[in-house]
C-alpha cells in the first residue's frame, strides 16, 4: 500500500492500488487484521475513484450542431 494519502490520489494512482489491493484480498493469504485494514483502504479508493470520474463527467461537453450538422458551439452533459 501507498503512504499517499487517498485524498491526494490521481484516477489512475487510486485505480493502480486498488487493483492491489483487490488482488491481496482475493488470495486470501492476508491475516484478519492486515485484510481488514485493506478493506478500508480498498473503500476509500473506491471512493477516490468514483468522485474522479464525477469530476471528468461533468467537465465533458456534448458539441451542438445546426440543422446542417455544422458545430455550433458546446453545452453541458445532459443532467449535469
């Protein structure tokens, strides 16, 4: 495991370790405690990654066109 906090994890660092982390959890070669404190690593860089995505998903823009097909401009991701 990282020392670096979650918080402070890019996408791609948090999903790296939780990969990690899912792996040593399903060997199950890892004492009780050691699995336990995994667990809770592996919720928090869940979470990490999932409010990572949240962000990229509401920057993405849909491009809007005019009746010819021609880009007009963009606008928000319907529903954000």
């Amino acid at each position: 495991m990282s020392d670096k906090p979650v918080s402070e994890m890019s996408f791609e660092d948090a999903m790296r370790e939780l990969e990690t982390v899912v792996g040593q959890l399903e060997r199950g070669d890892v004492a009780l405690e050691d699995s336990i404190k995994l667990y809770e690593r592996g919720a928090e860089l869940k979470a990490r990654c999932e409010t990572k995505l949240k962000e990229a998903e509401e920057k993405v823009a849909a491009i809007t066109l005019d009746k010819s097909g021609t880009p007009t401009g963009t606008s928000p991701v319907e529903g954000q």
